[in-house]
C-alpha cells in the first residue's frame, strides 16, 4: 500500500508569552508514517500531546521543526512549511478533521452543515444534501433535527453531525479526535462500521478513541505518543 502520510523529525514546543515566556516541551523527534486503508491509533496518557499531534497533521499548529508530508495524488506536500493557500487546498480536498467540538456558522441547518464540504469538492447541491439526509439517519439523527441548526442539540446529536460532515467527503486522509466518545453503544457501532468502510476505501486514519475496546477492534496499530515526549517533560 502506498504511503499517505509521512512524519519525521517532527519537534513542537508552546511558549507562555504571559507566563514570562515559560517554553512548554510538546513533542521531540516524532516520526509515524501511514498508508493507505490503515488506522494509526494515538495512545497516552491525557496531555500527552495526541490532540495536538493531530492538529499538527492539519496544521491548526505549526511545528518547530520536522516534516508532516501529505502525499496528494503523486505529490508529497510537507505541511510544515506549506504557504496557507495550499494548506486550505489540502483540507478541502486532501485532508479531512473530526475534531471533539463541533464548530460552525449559527443558523445553518444540520444537512446543510453535513453537506457543505461535500459541495466544495464539487458535488452537486441537491446531491449532496440527499446522501447528508442518509448518513445522519444511519446515525439515529432524529429527522425533525435535520433543517435545524445544532447549536441546541445535545452533545451526542452534535457529535453525529459533526462525525457526518467529516465522512461525507471524500478525503485520503481522515483525523480522528475521539470520535465515539459521546456516543451510545449503537451508533458507537455505527461509527465503527464507516471507520471499516473508509479502510476498505483506502482512506489512511489517525484517530484517537477514548474507548479502548473500540481502539482496539478498529486500528491496526497502536502508537503511544510518549515515545516522542520530550525528556524534559516526562521528568
């Protein structure tokens, strides 16, 4: 299987500019790679820095230093010196994110919410709405819910919707931040089937599950992020 995702040398660090400029040791010396259909699992203890690895894959975070290289088609884009411009590029058509928080625009529709990335990728408006409409009633979404926007939803409804909006498009590569975490046995099963069905695709998935079960029946390997803890802060 082809290489997706390729992290080498990659250090973070956040300094405290109101805390006297205190430099707070993330990650050194991080290397991972993933290939296509496989689902790298990130374990550790809370704060050991899984999340921001993510968000570094996304590039919501900058890296100090290190390479996070996104094969796009036959082209390997380093993420940590990318301008914004590609970036943007690379999460509209590359790189997919479900994040533990669902954020978006009030007042859109929860469909219109789960279709929109869909649409920026080309799909047609209708059609796009018609498999939104599917996906969040193979997800128990009550239909009455569909035309609202979430901001009112519970936590688990608003992580559905947010899980739909990340699955609807076509991505190779999908982050996943604890995506099961609110949900209940039966759309944890659900969530765990079109996580199979994205492998069998060939999507490439970091993902972090708070449910080790659930970790455990999905990733194909398990990587415990304090192997790239600085020694500073482990001490």
């Amino acid at each position: 299987m082809q290489e997706r995702l390729r992290i080498s040398g990659l250090d973070k660090t956040f300094t405290l500019h109101l805390q006297g400029g205190t430099v707070i040791p993330v990650m050194k010396d991080a290397n991972l790679s993933v290939s296509e259909g496989e689902c790298v699992a990130l374990a550790g203890p809370s704060g050991a820095g899984k999340s921001s690895l993510l968000r570094m894959i996304y590039a919501n975070y900058r890296a100090n230093a290190g390479e996070i290289l996104i094969r796009e088609q036959d082209t390997m884009t380093n993420i940590v010196t990318a301008d914004p411009r590609k970036i943007i590029e690379l999460r509209r058509s590359t790189i997919g994110y479900v994040s533990q928080f669902l954020r978006v625009i009030p007042r859109v529709s929860a469909i219109d919410i789960v279709a929109e990335p869909a649409v920026v990728q080309g799909r047609a408006g209708d059609d796009a709405r018609d498999a939104a409409r599917a996906l969040l009633a193979r997800l128990n979404l009550p239909e009455r819910l569909w035309a609202l926007p979430p901001a009112t939803f519970s936590g688990g409804e608003q992580q559905r919707v947010n899980i739909a909006r990340g699955f609807l498009s076509s991505y190779d590569l999908l982050l996943l931040d604890e995506p099961t975490a609110s949900l209940d046995a039966a759309n944890r099963r659900v969530v765990m089937d079109m996580i199979g069905e994205k492998k069998a695709a060939g999507v490439a998935i970091v993902a972090i599950f708070h449910d080790e079960e659930v970790r455990d029946a999905i990733a194909d390997r398990v990587v415990d992020v304090t192997d790239f803890t600085d020694a500073e802060r482990v001490a």
